[in-house]
C-alpha cells in the first residue's frame, strides 16, 4: 500500500473514532444527566458532520476516478455530508447555541 493511501485511511479511521466516542460519551450524558446533556447532544451533531465532510474528502482522494462509479456509493456518502452541513440547522448555528 502506498505510504500516503495508508496515512489517509488512518486519519479516515482517526476521525470515525472519536465521533464513536464523543457519541458514547453523551450516551452516557444523556442517560445520566439529560437537563444537561443538550450542548453534549449538538456538539455530538458538529463533530460528526464536519468528520463526514473530512472522512469522505479522503474517500474520493484515496479512490481516485473510482470514487465517481455509482455503484460504489462514494459520491454519494460525499454529498450527503456536504448536504449535512448546508441543511438547518448548520453548524455554525449549533456552535452559535452551545453555552460557553
């Protein structure tokens, strides 16, 4: 495997991880505090959406021309994440809500 496609996928990897475990961790939040847990629950939605913008960047990267075969579905995970982001409410709008 190519030295670059390696590091790729391992900042793919990198960032799937930690939205797993921001997401067990307001799991966690919401089951044991849930007056509390409505900033855990939108940074949860930040992280992820801007992991799936990063994550599927890489994806068409890594796959090069393959990454437009529909039958792969790749394009299409890299639209989606970009329509997550545009789509009410953007994460600058759930950045602007989260209390400091």
């Amino acid at each position: 495997m190519v030295p670059r496609t390696r590091a790729d996928l391992v900042r793919m990897r990198l960032r799937t991880d930690s939205v797993r475990v921001l997401y067990n961790d307001t799991l966690s939040a919401v089951s044991w505090h849930p007056e509390r847990s409505v900033d855990r629950v939108r940074l949860l939605a930040v992280t992820a959406t801007e992991a799936a913008v990063a994550v599927t960047d890489l994806a068409m990267k890594v796959c090069g021309d393959a990454a437009f075969r529909r039958d792969l579905g790749i394009e299409r995970r890299f639209r989606d994440a970009r329509a997550a982001a545009a789509i009410e409410p953007t994460v600058d709008a759930l950045l602007d809500s989260v209390e400091i």
